[in-house]
C-alpha cells in the first residue's frame, strides 16, 4: 500500500506539481495546465483559451466567439456560466481517499465522458490530479478543475456540463458521508472506551 502511494505521488508530483508531506499539502508551480479548451455543443466545436473562458466566469462577460456558439447551441450564458463557477465544498484530505477508491473511480469515470484528454488516454488520472489540485482551498469548480487540468488541451461535452456538476456535487455527498460515518464511529468508540 505504502508503495502504490509512492508511485501515485510521485506521478502525480510530476503531472500537476503538487507534493504531499506529513504536514500537508504543497504546490509547486504548476508546468502543465490547460491552456485551450474545446467546447462542443452538439455539432458546434469552439476551441478557446482557458482564460477566456475563465473571464467568462469571473466576470459573465462572453467573447464574441462564445456568445456565438452558446446562441448557436441554445445555451443560457447564466446557466453555463453557474455550472461551471458554483463551488462544492470538499475536505481536500478525503477527497483524495475517495478518488483513489473504487467509487471514486466510477464517479472520475462518469465526469470523464464530459470532461476528457483529447486522446481520451488516461482520462481518470489527469481529472483526479485537475480535483486534488482545484480543492487546495477546501472547494472545488468546474472552472478550477478546468484551470488546472494537466494537459495543454481539455475537451469538454458543453450539452453535459450540468452532469458533470451534479457528479462534482455528488462526490463531495460521499465524502460528507465518509466524514458522518467517521465520526459517528469514532463516537462510539469513545462511548465504548
């Protein structure tokens, strides 16, 4: 087990520059992250800088390229816009623990049929290092896991983001009840002793 965690920090020190130690989380600046996204609606396909679209969130202001496909696609601006910057909250700590097990691994499964590498290879991976990375300040966004994804290029189903967020929303409802689970043991373990 020490191993395997070894080996799976040690990549991912190398993908995202991110390293752990016993006192935390550290950040080392990050190499690769993304710099385009292609956004697809449908037939439409926009490729973008991850800025441009980060302004798009922070601000609500579109580009004239993406007011164009949105409209061309019949998507609302607001609702894109809510979907990708409303925060999940996460326990960063227990997040890891539940993307590197057997359910978070279905759940990085599911996001990566909207969110994904555009070679589709190795699709799980680079989403979990794009969430450790994005719930450093104990919240996750689509728009964080955007920024942060570990290829120069993300592809993103634009007619799925809502998925996407509702998978997000859902993982951090496993880790909320990892966490009650925890502590009602521990509870009872502390009636007992």
């Amino acid at each position: 087990m020490r191993l395997r965690f070894l080996h799976l920090a040690a990549a991912l020190v190398a993908s995202t520059g991110v390293f752990f130690s016993s006192n935390g989380v550290f950040e080392m600046p990050a190499a690769n992250a993304a710099e385009r996204v292609v956004l697809r609606y449908r037939i439409f396909r926009q490729s973008l800088s991850v800025a441009e679209l980060a302004q798009f969130a922070e601000t609500g202001e579109l580009s004239r390229s993406l007011r164009s496909n949105l409209a061309r696609a019949g998507q609302d601006p607001v609702t894109v816009r809510r979907y990708l910057t409303e925060p999940v909250r996460v326990n960063p700590v227990f997040l890891d623990r539940v993307l590197n097990s057997p359910v978070g691994n279905a759940l990085l499964d599911e996001i990566s049929q909207v969110i994904h590498t555009p070679s589709r290879r190795a699709d799980r991976q680079a989403l979990r290092a794009a969430l450790v990375l994005s719930a450093r300040d104990g919240q996750v966004s689509l728009i964080e896991v955007l920024q942060n994804y570990p290829t120069r290029e993300v592809q993103v189903d634009g007619d799925r983001l809502e998925v996407a967020y509702r998978q997000l929303r859902r993982l951090s409802g496993n880790i909320q009840d990892i966490l009650n689970r925890g502590a009602r043991l521990r509870d009872l373990l502390n009636q007992i002793s």
